[in-house]
C-alpha cells in the first residue's frame, strides 16, 4: 500500500504523464480502453498499449472505428464534450467525509464478514431485464445509468465490460479520495439501474495509473442501497469489503 504515501509532486508528474499521450479507444458494446495511443493491427486483432503499460490485444472486428474516432476527435484529454442547447445547472457529488488514516491503515483492522457476501457468478435478474443485453455484453440500461452517474461526477476514467457473464466496472483511482468517490457513484449508478428495472451487481476493480492495485471489490444491490442512502459509510463498506 506504499502508493498511498507518494508524495503530491509525483503523483501530479504521472497524472500529467498520462493525460499526455492518453487515447481512447471506443468498443462496439460500448466499453471505453485508455490507451497511450493509437492501436496497431495485426491480422485480425488490435494491438494495444494501456495507459500503465502493459500491451494487450483484442478482435479487431469489436472495435468502433468510427466511434474511436469520433471520441478522439471531440474529446481532448480524455474529458468528454457535450453540446448543451442551454446552460443547466450541474449537481455536484455528494461531499465524502475524508478519513484521518492511510488507506492501508483502514484496512488493517479489517473486520470478518461484510455487508452481505455476494452471489458467485453472474447477478440474477428475470424479465426484461435479463434480455436487455446479449450474453458477453453489458446491459445497455447500467452502462447508460454509470455513464450518467460518472459524468456528473466527474469520473472520467474508466470502462464497462462483461467478464464471463458478470458485470466489471474498471476505474483509475490515484487516492484514497478517488476510491471512495467511485464507490459512492458506482452505488448510485447501480440503484438507478435497479429502479429502471435491470439490477445487477456490479465487481469493481481499481488501480492506480501506473497499474498499482488500489482495491477490488463486488457490490450488490443491497449494498448500493445502503451507500447511496448512507445507511452505511463508504469508510466501512471500504474496509469490510474489499479484496487486495
């Protein structure tokens, strides 16, 4: 947990370093990838290199090209435009109660047990809400509850996708601040979801930009609720919850 600690002015310089050479490549199920630039083709597969480094590939024939291109075109640094035919007021996140510890230090003491151990496997969901999205995809109506959610709260990086039939959420969190903020709005985005009828449960996997683990987490419906209500504090659902 030693990222934590890093003084500011490193932290500021790789934030910077990113947002420098930050490209994003849009996938046709929606996903957003965070790439250092442009991808290669080989064959049928798309040659990547992620933000942190690490060089992964995918079917060339998942990617949006128009999209990819369209984003890059109107976005710069990874912040999106949106044309508005009029000014509106935009409602800031809920503040967060910031913690006098070290993320580590919360972690520690961790207790057993949580706020209720989640299903193995895919979340359960029947009617219209299990055929709102093919298998292998991510439900339209929680992608679009997310990217809402996210926007408004000015969470920029990050992308959906479907894991083996479970919902994952992949955000870059460089401070025990950030991970709490992508907590609170993941929990948001999942009861608007539910409330439009597609409940999921949702794994969250966070990291630093240069790749650091900064905690992995699945949240339930019934948990979202207890955090978007505040029933709970992000603090605690943090600490009984997570997975390193």
């Amino acid at each position: 947990m030693s990222f934590w600690r890093a003084g500011l002015a490193a932290l500021t310089l790789l934030l910077f370093a990113s947002a420098a050479f930050a490209y994003v490549i849009k996938l046709k199920d929606g996903s957003l990838v965070f790439a250092r630039s442009t991808y290669t083709v080989k064959g049928k597969r798309a040659i990547i290199t992620l933000e942190n480094g690490t060089i992964t590939q995918i079917d060339l024939d998942k990617i949006d090209v128009a999209g990819t291109e369209k984003y890059n075109r109107e976005n710069f640094g990874n912040v999106i435009s949106i044309d508005a035919p009029e000014e509106k007021p935009k409602q800031l996140p809920t503040p967060i109660p910031r913690s006098t510890q070290p993320l580590g230090d919360l972690v520690r003491p961790r207790q057993t047990g949580g706020l209720g151990v989640p299903t193995p496997g895919p979340a359960a969901a029947t009617g219209a809400a299990s055929a709102a999205a093919p298998r292998g995809s991510v439900d339209p109506a929680v992608q679009a509850a997310f990217s809402r959610v996210f926007e408004e709260t000015s969470i920029a990086r990050y992308r959906m996708s479907n894991e083996r039939g479970k919902t994952r959420l992949s955000a870059t969190a460089n401070s025990e601040q950030e991970v709490f903020n992508v907590l609170v709005a993941s929990a948001r985005a999942i009861v608007e979801a539910a409330n439009r009828g597609h409940p999921a449960t949702v794994e969250i996997v966070m990291t630093t930009a240069p790749g650091e683990p900064a905690g992995t987490l699945e949240m339930t419906l019934e948990q979202a609720k207890l955090l978007a209500s505040r029933a709970t504090t992000v603090q605690d659902y943090f600490v009984k919850n997570v997975i390193f």
